[in-house]
C-alpha cells in the first residue's frame, strides 16, 4: 500500500487487513470514547445514557461504551447476558421489546434489573404473573407509551401511529382499574420511543418536551410516583451526500430548560436516553477487499469479497434506499475520484450492491475498500448466512492496537450447528 493510504490511529488498514483478512468490521475506540464524552459534555446532567445494543452488540464494544459512562437497553436474553458480562450493572439496564416470553421475563427478574418495559397490557399481566409465582418483591416496570402526538423528522417513525410498540396513550390513561388488580408489578413511570435519525436537534427536543409532559400527566392521573421517564433518543447520524450530521451541541443547549424544568418539579425522577446508532455509526468501517473489475454494457463494476451479506444497512433496512453510504478507496483515499464504479458483493442476486455508482479513484483487484459510518446495524441486521458464507471478523482498534474481538465465521463453524438426517432407502417397487 502507498504512503497515502488510509490508516487508523497510526496502524495502515492493510496491515490489519493482513493480519485479520477481508472483509471485515473494524471499529475506532477513539471515536467511540469522543462521542460518548461530548455527550456528556453537552447535554444536561440529570440525562442517563443508555447503550441500545440492537445497533451493534459486540461485547467489546458494549464494555468500551460502558467503561465511558453508558447503560444498556437490551431487547434479548443473549443481549441482556451481553451486557451483565460486559460489566454493566444491572440498575442500569431495561429490557423492551414487543415480544418477551416467559423465559425473557424469568432471565430480567433473576437479573435484578432497573425496569422491564411493558408494550401491552397483556404483558403486564404476564410479568404480574412471573412476579407472582417468584414471590419477591413487585416487579418495576415501565409503560411504554404510543403518544397520540406525532412526531416530524425521523428517519423511521416508532411512535404516534399504529405500531406494535407500546401501549397506544388512551389506554395507558384508562389501565389504572388494571393495576389495581395486579399486585407483582411496580410501575416506575413511562418510555415513549418516537424514532430513528432525526438530524434536526428541534425536532428531539420538541419530541422530549411532550414525552416528559405526556408522562408527567399520566402520572397524575393514575396516581403513580414518577421515578423514572425513559424518552427514547433516535439521534440520527449523516449517510447521505444530502444530508448535514446532529447539531449536539445545539440539542444539548436547548435540552437544558425543560429537563431543568421537569427535573424542579420532579426532583428524584431518572432520566433516561437510550442511544444506539448515534454511539456506534461513525465508529464503524466494513472493509472489503476488489476481487474483480469488470465492464457490463458500459457500467463498471467492482465485485468485492464481502457485501450486503454482512452490510445490509447500507441498501436497504428503514430509510436506507438506493443512496450511498460514504465510500472510500483505501489504497488510494487522496487519489482524485475521476471513476465511477458499482460495487457489489459476492452473492448470487442482483440486490447484493453496496454502493451504486459511485466516483472513486481507480480501483483495481486486490485493492481495499472502505464502506464508512457502518459502525451500526451491520452483521447482525444482515443475512450473514446466506450462500453460506458466514460473518465476517470484527477488530476494535484502542491505543494504536488491533485486536479481533469477532472471530469470522468458518465452513466448521457454520456447518457444526446442523445434523444430518439419515434415512433407510425406500424399498423398491
């Protein structure tokens, strides 16, 4: 690789790639840690920030963020088993989802975590039931709510339209003959989650200043003290050449009165923002490595080793559609971008294309690139099993060392979860 060609911290990528092969996830402690601290920097102090492991669930990474100050909300039982081992207490860990069994609940109540966060009454009534038959003290829970308010700006709306998250606002305000049937829960307070990518910082505060007016008032009316509001977060991150990353520093600013507000009123209440791609996203590089350059009626093409098998995200999950991901040739990252190239993976559809036409320097076979932001929403969000070519290697990068913190997958390893039925002939006819 040539003098100019990418490094990070100090280590060029294709001595990591080297040492690890291709393709590969490779994620930057030091952006992680910064983003962390300017969070904590800038938004008020009363804020919690929890660590939504579905964005990337690798336990080095979820013990990188927890050691910077974060929580966990978890969504699994293996995510809820990522997090304790990770070290994160489990005062500081809530569970949600709109799905939970039995076994989730039995896993959240020999845990001892802060909150199960309830999305249907009738979910309520099945953690009353486990409460019940441990016999220990109430389980807490927060309602999560469908606020009737609609929000502007996200990316991909959760909340304040027909969803299978939460319990819709008129309910919640009419379940108080409910809670007074069931005897093993805690309601602790209220989670509304409105959506993802929102890159307009007004728009996450209007969302917070109704939530926390919204719990605050259902508080009221069914009688209950108001410990905890978890109100969600969904801080977007930049993708698109269109598109112009978070002001957080602006949000922090105009975050600071209403919490402040909230907090005078409701001194002894945690507040809660739960943060998965926002933490991760721009961490994060998927490199893969050209193993053919072709033309096809005009179109150039770079067919790479790994593609929409283990990067997903960039082509099509939520608003994800037919728009780049930042693209960088690591070989060459200054070269001037005077070509333009289709990149696309190593599976048998034509949907496996990772980036569609974009400019970039000469690329020829062997050479590396790097699909940028791509920290979030990665080999977990992505058939890493289709064609059979299994996940790739993860590498965090902390002080200047690389160090695999996924092993790829190999034909063993994929292969060692199956079995292989046998069967007498049929007799013949």
């Amino acid at each position: 690789m040539s003098e100019g060609a990418a490094h990070l911290q100090g280590i060029p990528v294709d001595t990591i790639a080297e040492q690890f092969g291709t393709p590969f996830f490779m994620y930057d402690a030091e952006s992680l840690a910064d983003t962390m601290h300017q969070l904590k920097e800038v938004l008020p102090v009363d804020i919690d920030i929890l660590y939504s492991l579905k964005a990337n669930p690798n336990i080095s990474i979820c013990s990188f963020l927890h050691r910077a100050g974060a929580g966990a909300e978890v969504s699994s039982v293996t995510e809820l088993m990522t997090a304790l081992r990770a070290g994160v207490d489990p005062t500081d860990i809530i569970f949600l989802g709109p799905g939970k069994t039995p076994t989730d609940l039995v896993a959240c109540l020999d845990a001892g975590i802060h909150a199960v966060v309830c999305e249907s009454l009738a979910e309520l009534r099945l953690v009353d039931q486990a409460g019940a038959a441990r016999g220990t003290a109430p389980v807490p829970v927060l309602l999560r709510v469908n606020p009737a308010f609609h929000s502007k700006g996200s990316g991909l709306a959760m909340g304040g339209k027909p969803r299978q998250f939460g319990i819709d606002e008129e309910q919640v305000r009419a379940c108080r003959p409910l809670l007074d049937e069931l005897a093993h829960i805690d309601v602790k307070g209220f989670h509304a989650y409105m959506g993802t990518r929102f890159l307009n910082h007004q728009d996450v505060v209007s969302n917070t200043e109704q939530i926390l007016s919204m719990a605050e008032s259902i508080a009221v009316e069914l009688g209950i003290e108001l410990a905890t509001v978890d109100f969600g977060g969904g801080l977007g991150v930049a993708y698109f050449d269109n598109e112009t990353d978070l002001d957080v520093v602006a949000l922090g600013r105009e975050l600071m009165e209403p919490v402040a507000a909230f907090r005078d009123r409701n001194p002894t209440c945690r507040l809660i923002m739960e943060l998965g791609r926002y933490l991760t996203a721009r961490a994060g590089t998927y490199v893969t490595r050209a193993l053919y350059v072709k033309e096809s009626m005009g179109e150039s093409f770079v067919v790479a080793d790994g593609g929409t098998n283990h990067h997903m995200a960039a082509v099509g999950i939520g608003s994800f559609v037919k728009r780049n991901f930042p693209v960088r040739h690591l070989g060459r990252p200054n070269a001037p971008a005077d070509r333009t190239y289709t990149v696309t993976g190593p599976l048998c559809t034509p949907n496996d294309t990772v980036v569609k036409r974009a400019a970039l320097p000469e690329v020829r076979p062997g050479d590396l690139l790097g699909i940028e932001r791509s920290g979030a929403y990665g080999p977990t969000a992505s058939p890493g099993l289709f064609l059979s070519h299994g996940y790739p290697a993860e590498v965090l990068v902390h002080a200047g060392l690389a160090v695999l913190v996924r092993d790829r997958d190999t034909p063993e390893d994929l292969l060692a979860r199956q079995r292989l039925a046998t069967f007498d002939p049929e007799p013949a006819r």
